[in-house]
C-alpha cells in the first residue's frame, strides 16, 4: 500500500485527526529568526491559545539550546490567531485613559499611533514572555505592524464596551535578545 493511499484511508476515517491543529515554531535558514505556525499547513484554521503558546514556544527554546546562533525574533504572525492576545491588545486600549474621545477624533493614518502604546504595554509584554522564563532568551521588545481596527463590542473581554474603535489585529513579532 502507498503512501496516498494510508493518507487517503485516515482521512477518510477520522479526518479531524490528521487535520487537527497542532502548533510549531519553524526556524528561518537564516537561524536568526523563527515562526510559530498555528498549523503545518495555511489550509486549516487554527488558533493557538494561551496554554498552547507557552508550551510550544518554551519546548522550542528548550530544544535549540545548545544551538550555536542566537535568535533574534520570533514572528507570531497575525493577532486574532491567539484570541487571548487579541482581547488583551483590545482590553488595553480600552483602558487607556480617554482612549474614546482619542480614537474618535484621529484620522485613520494616526490610529496606529494611538494604537502603539498597547504593544509596548509591560502587562502584554510579561505575558508573551512567559515561556522564555529561566531560558538564554529575553522579549525585549513586541514590533508589529497593520494594525486592524473594529469595535470594542465585538474584540474585548466587555461585550457591552459599544462601538468604540479599538486595535484587535496586527502582524506581530518578538524581539528576542540573550538573556544577561
């Protein structure tokens, strides 16, 4: 029996198994930076939370311990694929003092200026770093971009926030220096 046609039988049988999401960090050739892919292929949709985040990521760094490269970024990719991120980055712009009146009044070019205190916030930075504790590496910074923009209702933790525009999506990446 091939190869396809295993393939074929498993998926036939117990599709959710072969197709579940199993997350995992790929390493760059460069090895200077890596990715964690929420699936090993871009045809499922999966999301990673936060348990799964810091397992992954910390079996990652557990493994390449001995590498002889540093790393120096670990790109996440999109936000909304770790919706605790994604609440996170809303819920603190909510709670960014006059973050209403602020956002209400920017154009949409000086949203993502409003936006980047979320992304140096020491609460969201703790929080990524936490599989990284007691290994080489430190976050020392989070560097995203394309910020996405919907209402506060429908992205935080506060179902009730209203139609308040708040960041909830951004391509993201760690920036990982030796620990000291």
């Amino acid at each position: 029996m091939n190869v396809r046609c295993v393939l074929a039988s498993c998926l036939a049988v117990c599709p959710r198994l072969v197709l579940a999401c199993a997350p995992f960090v790929e390493e760059h050739p460069s090895g200077a930076s890596a990715s964690l892919r929420a699936h090993v292929t871009a045809f499922e949709n999966c999301t990673i939370d936060e348990a799964a985040y810091r397992r992954v990521v910390a079996e990652w760094v557990r493994t390449r311990s001995g590498a002889s490269n540093g790393i120096s970024s670990l790109s996440l990719g999109r936000a909304v694929t770790y919706p605790w991120l994604s609440r996170h980055i809303a819920d603190s712009a909510l709670a960014a003092p006059r973050w209403a009146s602020r956002i209400s009044e920017a154009r949409p070019g000086e949203r993502e200026k409003l936006a980047a205190a979320v992304f140096v916030d020491p609460a969201l930075l703790q929080r990524l770093a936490a599989p990284l504790e007691g290994t080489p590496y430190v976050v020392v910074r989070v560097s995203f971009e394309k910020v996405l923009f919907g209402r506060a209702d429908a992205h935080s933790s506060n179902s009730h926030a209203g139609s308040v525009l708040v960041p909830f999506d951004a391509q993201l990446w760690l920036r990982l220096a030796p620990r000291r």
